[in-house]
C-alpha cells in the first residue's frame, strides 16, 4: 500500500508540473470568492484560502452531493492553476456538467481510491505544493484529529482544501446523526429550499418557478454563522450565485433574470 502511494504521488507530481503556474501571491488573493456578493461579504472577501472547507448535503443530496459539488466546483472555476478531485468507489463526477459551470476539465486532476484511503491520500495531495486546491468526496465526516491534519497541511502548502460529504444511504428515514467536531475553517450546509410558483391569471396550472437552494454557514473560525436562499436557473449556469428576490405582500416579486440570485439572508445556528 505504501508503494502505491508513492506511484500515486509521484503521477501527480508529475501532472501538477505540467498544469502548474505561478504561484499567487498573498498580498494579491488571500480568497476565493463565491461569486454571491452577499455571501462573499460576510466572509470578508471570499473562502480563506491555504485552509479547509466542508460542505454538507441535505435530503437526496446527503447521498449524491450534486449541489454541493456544483457549489464548489463555481468557486473553483473562478480561481486558476491544477485541481485534484479524490473520490472514493462508487462517486461520480460529470465534466460536461463542470465544463457549463466554467470550470475547464484539463484543470482536473482526477484520482479514485477506497473509501477508506481517502482521508489519507486528500492529506498527502494537500501537502504539495503548486495546487490550487484539492477536493475530497468523502462518505462520512472526518474526526477532528483528521481535519487538523488536513488544515495544517494546506497552511503550510498554501493550497485549498474542501471536503464534499456522499453518505452512503442507509434505508432509514429522519435526519442524518450530528456532525462531529471539526477543524476546518468553514463548514457549509447545501441544500434545495421550496420554489415559488409565479401566479398568473391567464394560466389555470402555474408553472415551477426557478429552483432555489438553501446555503448555511454552519460555522467559521472567528466570524458568525449565516443563511442565505438562492435562486438557480440552468438556463445559464456559468453565471455566479445571487440572492433571491425577497416576497412582499404574499404576492411574487417580478421576475429576475434567470440566474442565481439571494431570496433572503440571516443567521445560522452552527
């Protein structure tokens, strides 16, 4: 097992050399914005980069990880240099679908281990240098100990770290079990909130209204929690998030164009 992690390294070395560009300085980008001015705001500019992140699905999506994975994958497509996506036996990723995103598939380095060897393997990867960031699909939260040993690896490399929560389903019903303590340096819950049906009344049967996530920050070290709606339209999902237009009167406020946009914001208990 240690040979081939030593192969698997060495390949990467070898593909980050060829992908690599330099290095961004500090004093030019300490973070990767999201695109939402809301969200980016209340963070101070953007996710720290050099740290951690974890995102969490909910309801189908704590199985399959598609929002998350499209809510990363949109931060990413706006930074530059190699990305290296772990995943373990049975995740999936669509390129095609990360391509719409704006995020170029050469970007992309792609490395499939077990389950089991993903913590491992998303540790080494965060300790070299010359990445943007690395991406890790995980089945189940990381310990402590584990996501400290993930954040000291991307302090000390300067590379970004994001752990993607796939559960493995389960056959129960109810929430999923509390999350462990953790020590990254955000920690996101994403997931889909009820759309709006426009009313109009020339039609007999209204149409679903664009869909909507629920993005919280569940908590970040030394700032607040929050919680914002976003509306999302696939007709053109290379634009950035945005909030949603807010409700007055029980009536619907007139349509935006369809893209990502707030609905509202607030606090979060972590």
């Amino acid at each position: 097992m240690a040979q081939k992690t030593h192969d698997t390294l060495t390949l990467l070395r070898e593909q980050v050399a060829r992908l690599e560009r330099p290095p961004i300085a500090p004093h030019v980008s300490e973070t990767l914005p999201t695109g939402t001015p809301a969200i980016d705001a209340h963070l101070g500019g953007g996710l720290r980069r050099g740290t951690v992140h974890e995102i969490v699905g909910t309801g189908a999506d704590h199985a399959i990880g598609v929002r998350p994975t499209r809510f990363v994958a949109s931060i990413l497509a706006r930074a530059t240099g190699p990305i290296v996506w772990v995943r373990g036996a049975g995740t999936d990723l669509c390129l095609a679908g990360l391509r719409q995103l704006g995020l170029s598939p050469g970007r992309l380095i792609l490395v499939e281990t077990t389950p089991e060897q993903v913590a491992a393997l998303a540790e080494d990867i965060l300790r070299e240098r010359g990445i943007c960031a690395m991406v890790a699909d995980i089945t189940a939260p990381m310990t402590l100990t584990a996501t400290r040993r993930l954040q000291l690896a991307a302090e000390k490399s300067g590379a970004t770290g994001f752990l993607i929560h796939q559960a493995k389903a389960d056959g129960r019903r109810g929430k999923p079990p509390p999350l462990p303590a953790s020590a990254c340096q955000t920690r996101w819950r994403v997931g889909a909130a009820p759309c709006v049906l426009p009313f109009s009344p020339s039609c007999r049967t209204p149409l679903p209204g664009p869909a909507r996530w629920q993005v919280d920050l569940l908590r970040q070290r030394g700032g607040p929690a929050a919680s914002w709606t976003l509306e999302i339209s696939d007709d053109d999902a290379t634009l950035p998030l945005r909030l949603a237009s807010p409700l007055a009167d029980r009536s619907v406020a007139s349509p935006t164009p369809r893209h990502l946009h707030l609905v509202r914001s607030g606090s979060a208990g972590a």
